[in-house]
C-alpha cells in the first residue's frame, strides 16, 4: 500500500512524503521506517501517480463528478460492477489532488476498474485530477449550485465539471460518457465531451434520483453487467459511506444519516428518496444550513422551506440555524431551531413513533451531533 500518512503505516507500506500548510511529511521518514515502511518514495504524489496510471494500470478508469450525487453514484456503480468485476474505488471522501492519486496507486493488479470520485472547489481543479486518472468512462450526477458562491454563476460550475473531458489522452484511448439530457448546460457538455473524443449515450429524467441509476445503468449494460444483476443491486442498496443515506434505527423510528453534505439539489432529492423508499412510514425532516451558495443562499433557502411546507408526504419540518429565523412564519409544520440541545429535546417526542427522520445539512453545521445525542440519550 501507499500512504501519505506517517501514522497509519504498516509493515510494507511505500510512504511518500507530502507538504501541507502544517506539515512536512520529511518529518517523519524515520518514524515511517520504524514502523516498517518498505521504502520511501520521495517524489511529487500527483507525478508519480500520472506516470503509475500511464505505465503500470490496467483497469479501466471510471471518473464520476457532480455538484451533489457523486458519492452516492460511486458507491452504487461500484456495488452493480462487484457483481461481475473486481472493482476497486475512491475510500470515503479521497476525492481531491491527494486522494484521487492514492486511490490509483492503491488499487490491486488484478482489478478490472477503478472508479474515481473527482470533486472541486475552482475552475481547473477537475481537470487536473482528469490529467492524473485520465477515465475511460466518465458520468456527471449533476450541475447545481454548490461552489456557486465561487464560481458566480451556474454555467461557470458546468465548465468547471465538464473539465473531466479534456484531460491529455493516452494514445487510442476510446472513451465513453452518459448524460442526463436534463442536466443544466447539458448542450455545453455533450459538446465539450464529443470535442474531446467521447462518445456520448444520453438518459432523461428530471427526477435526480432516477437520473442516477438510469446512469449507472446505461453504463453498466455498456459494460457487460447483466440486467439482472443490476436490478438485485438496485433492490437491496445500502449506502457503505459514513453519513451519507447511512440508516440507523432508534427505538421504532428509522433515521437516516444525510449529514456529510447538504446544498440545493441534494436537500430535495435526499427527501425524494427518503419518500420514496418508505412510503407507509411519516417522515419528518431535520434540515440544517447549507453553504457556499453565496448571493443565492437566502433565494435557496427559502425555496427549500417552502418545498417542505408544501409537501405532502412531510409531517414535520425541523430547522437549525440562524438563516431560518429570516422566514419564521406560522405553520403546522415547520419548526426552528438556534441550537442542537433545543432541536434534541424537541426531538424527543418522537421517540417510540414508526416515523422516518432524515437529518442533512452542510458539513460545517455537524448535525451528525445531534443524531448522535438522539440516540444516546435514551
């Protein structure tokens, strides 16, 4: 194995030691050698994983992108290849200029595909990790507003996605992409994608939910992936990423763990699914802040809240968060909160109900804390 980390090697392991803005890896040379580190490589990580991926991987690459879906994509496209394929893929959130080079240089010999999450904050970050894993096979789970605050405008985020096309290809190399007709700027990135030699499949679906296995799909019957093997997937998905649709049981109720990440397009179909996935059940939603979203985040908000104010199949609306308190107004459903403690305690009263409570909210407002006090206190 490789790693960058000097306090996770074992006996074996190759290090390569990195720089960060509080840290030199050449620190820790000895202590990684102590531990029985094999050898230290002592190299440029996203060099020497460009040179790796060129001259020594076999397995054809699976790029996966998208404002919000990406994750859910990987871990779902990866379940459907297992069922016929050894499939190795990005490990929880290694989706940046350090974990896209580590999932590469990680993956087995004898694996037949990788599937790569890619993630961005800037214009020219996705191409520079497309550059390093240079994908076979690409699929964009969306174009919304994350990063919007930024990037400025959506059109800007979809060049900024479509940027996992134009990477340097590797001679005669074929490669393949599926898009959702309903994607924003689908014109913009259906061109983009054919300009730089890939042939593109098309889906449509408005509805997120479904775009995302009609994707993974399209491409896994492109692979040779059985129908029936891909519907026994489907069925019987569960999310293997930590809070990410995680389901946890608390007394009678279910409790859906969505607290990684939150922004506009992933709030609605996170209570899409959870609406459609258990249908007899009352679902209540506890939503925190989500950010990034700069001159859009009152606009998106407040569509947000009217979304579940409106919706039939919420029972309740819970709100965490000071940008909430800007459109309190009397309802039967929607609740707010400032504080954790206050919303736990409110919470309380479920408790012992058959409902479904689905938590999400932007990484930065941890609302996974607050699942965690549910729980543990009773």
């Amino acid at each position: 194995m490789y790693s960058i980390d000097s306090r996770t090697i074992q006996t074996g392991d190759i290090y390569i030691p990195i720089k960060g803005p509080n840290f030199d890896g050449h620190d820790f040379i000895d202590d990684v050698l102590q531990k029985g580190a094999s050898k230290v490589l002592d190299v440029p990580l996203t060099d020497y994983a460009t040179y790796f991926r060129e001259k020594n991987v076999t397995a054809k690459i699976i790029g996966i992108t998208g404002s919000a879906g990406k994750t859910t994509v990987k871990d779902l496209l990866t379940q459907v290849l297992r069922t016929q394929f050894n499939v190795h893929k990005t490990l929880e959130n290694q989706n940046n200029q350090v974990g896209v080079p580590l999932t590469l240089l990680n993956a087995a010999p004898d694996d037949d595909y990788i599937v790569v999450e890619m993630a961005m904050r800037a214009r020219g970050e996705i191409l520079e990790l497309a550059n390093i894993a240079k994908p076979d096979y690409v699929l964009i789970s969306s174009v919304g507003s994350t990063h919007i605050e930024l990037l400025k405008t959506r059109r800007n985020i979809a060049l900024a996605k479509a940027e996992i096309f134009q990477f340097r290809k590797m001679s005669e190399q074929k490669c393949y992409t599926c898009l959702n007709k309903s994607l924003s700027y689908y014109d913009l990135l259906s061109t983009i994608a054919k300009k730089n030699n890939f042939t593109v499949e098309t889906i449509d679906a408005t509805d997120p939910l479904e775009s995302n296995y009609l994707m993974i799909e399209k491409l896994a019957l492109h692979l040779g992936i059985s129908q029936s093997n891909i519907d026994h997937v489907f069925k019987n998905y569960k999310s293997q990423s930590a809070h990410r649709q995680q389901i946890l049981e608390w007394q009678n109720t279910v409790i859906i763990d969505d607290t990684y990440n939150a922004n506009p397009e992933s709030m609605l179909w996170a209570i899409k699914k959870a609406t459609k996935d258990y249908p007899v059940r009352r679902l209540v939603v506890i939503l925190g802040e989500m950010r990034e979203l700069g001159k859009e985040e009152s606009k998106e908000h407040l569509r947000l809240l009217e979304f579940v104010d409106n919706n039939e199949n919420i029972l309740k609306g819970y709100f965490l968060g000071n940008i909430y308190k800007k459109f309190e107004k009397k309802t039967q459903k929607c609740y707010y909160f400032l504080g954790k403690a206050e919303l736990v305690s409110d919470l309380q009263k479920l408790a012992s109900h058959d409902y479904v409570l689905l938590f999400k909210a932007s990484r930065g407002i941890k609302l996974e804390e607050a699942i965690e006090a549910l729980i543990h206190h009773t």
